[in-house]
C-alpha cells in the first residue's frame, strides 16, 4: 500500500497559549490546509491541559489572515471538532488584518456553519469580556 502525503509546505503561522478557560491564539496568515492541519494537532494538545471543559478561545488574526478553500474547509472540521471538545464561544480580533471585510466573510461562514457562537472585536481586551460573559453560567 502507498501512501501520499502532501508536498506542499506549511503556510502561515500560529502560537496558542491556554488560560484557565480560554484559548488565545495568536495567528498570521495567508493560510493554507497544511498549517491547518498543524494548528488541529496543536489545538488537540493545548485542549488537554484546559481547566474546565466548557471554554472559549480569544482568535488574534495578522496580517492577509485569508484561507485557501482547502484551508476553509479543514478549518471549519477543526471547529466542529473543537465544539464537540467543548467550544462554547470564539472572539475573533482583528488585528491589522489586510482585505478585513473578506476575512470577516471567510470566519463568519465557518462559525456559522459550525454552530458555534463567535463575534468580532477590535481589542483581546473586550473579547476577554465578552468571553467571560458567555462562558458565565
């Protein structure tokens, strides 16, 4: 049996930092499936050492923070993932993003697809609260 695997290198980047109930995820695209995929593998281990299992996650997005549709699609599986782990909500920032009215269409069609609460905010400062009141019970 062969197996085949993409030739094609990773682009964009990612760091993910785990608070006690909230992700924050620092993200700079062009994005295309294989960084996807490492940010899934990435993800998968940082849910395992939350504090609580109904969380949120606080999304800062850079730079030309657009997906290619091979992308789009696996990260629209990743957060449908992410929601059966959990996800109550996601606070997308918009950080000096290029082509910002695309990228709100390109993550808002994924959220809403995925059934998972999200909104846009201009500062980690307001999705922080806004994440509190949303995971409050």
């Amino acid at each position: 049996m062969e197996v085949y695997k993409s030739q094609f290198a990773s682009h964009g980047s990612f760091s993910i930092k785990v608070i006690n109930h909230c992700m924050i995820v620092d993200a700079r695209g062009p994005y295309n499936k294989e960084i996807v995929d490492e940010y899934e593998s990435t993800m998968q281990t940082a849910i395992e050492s939350l504090s609580s299992r109904c969380w949120g996650q606080i999304i800062c997005l850079y730079g030309m923070s657009m997906f290619t549709p091979d992308a789009e699609r696996r990260l629209a599986q990743t957060v449908e993932n992410r929601k059966h782990m959990g996800l109550k909500a996601s606070a997308i920032i918009l950080v000096d993003v290029e082509a910002k009215s695309l990228v709100i269409q390109q993550m808002s069609s994924v959220y809403e697809r995925c059934g998972v609460v999200f909104q846009f905010f201009e500062c980690v400062e307001q999705g922080h609260a806004w994440i509190n009141q949303e995971l409050s019970p």
